[in-house]
C-alpha cells in the first residue's frame, strides 16, 4: 500500500534521507537468516521480498522474539538454534507493509511511522520493489540537520 506523494521541497523528499541499498531477505529463508542479517549489519527490520524483489512483508527482532519458537520457556539453545532454521520468514511476517516512494515528504513519513506505531518504512519503486528504507533515526537526524541550518526553529 504505497501511498501518493505529495508535492514537497526536494531536499525533504525521503530519497535524500533513506538507506539505500536496502538489507532485504526473501521471504522463503529462514528465520536464522533474518536474525543473522539483522545482528551483521546492526538493524532492526528487514523488507521481505520475493526473487524479483518485489515487497511483499516486513520482519522485525520483535516478530522474531515473538514466533512461537521463541516463547518455549526451558528450550536447549540447540533446540532454538534448529526451530530458527526451521520457520520460515513468511510465517511470522507482517504481509502487505506501508510504504513510501522516493518521492514521499518526510513529513508525511513521520506521520504514518507515528499513526501506525512503527519504526520504518520500505522504500519503493513504481514496481513495487524495494529500493531502500527509511527509519526512525533517519528522520531524526534529517530534524537535527533542519535545526541547525534552521536555527528559529
């Protein structure tokens, strides 16, 4: 569900502040994987994608540490270790994520982030495949640098 943008000052559209390329994984891994990923390059979500890489979920930490494997209380770290390899990352993916273009105000970024309760959003296409992120940390660093060339703010 990618949302229209509306017309913003260039330098405020979500293309000069997201993470680009972004860390995907298909969604037919292995929660392992994901978790893997997550922990090698320091982030909390991944885009979840099909071979074209087009969108078609988000996985968090939290949709791991959620996953029915996980709240097995008294489980040998074996055993966690085997159930992450066995689920699958479409079983426990948040299916259809908001997302945003590269044309999207970081206004109206921040605003679906505050109404919907997440943390970012995947950037996409015109295919609907995915091309970056955008997180909360994004925008708040893209709200320090407006303060300090924007000081009256």
């Amino acid at each position: 569900m990618t949302n229209k943008p509306k017309a913003v000052p260039a330098e405020q559209e979500i293309r000069y502040w997201m993470r680009t390329p972004a860390i995907t994984i298909n969604l037919a891994a292995p929660l392992s994987e994901a978790l893997a990923l997550m922990r090698e390059h320091d982030i909390r979500r991944l885009p979840v994608v099909v071979d074209t890489g087009e969108l078609r979920g988000i996985i968090t930490q939290g949709d791991i540490r959620g996953a029915d494997v996980m709240r097995v209380a008294g489980l040998d770290p074996v055993d966690i270790a085997q159930a992450l390899r066995n689920v699958k990352v479409y079983e426990v993916m948040t299916e259809n994520p908001i997302s945003v273009t590269p044309e999207t105000g970081l206004r109206e970024a921040a605003l679906l982030m505050i109404e919907n309760k997440i943390g970012g959003l995947p950037v996409v296409d015109d295919q609907n495949r995915v091309i970056g992120i955008i997180t909360e940390s994004d925008l708040f660093e893209a709200l320090v640098q407006q303060l300090e060339t924007h000081p009256r703010f």
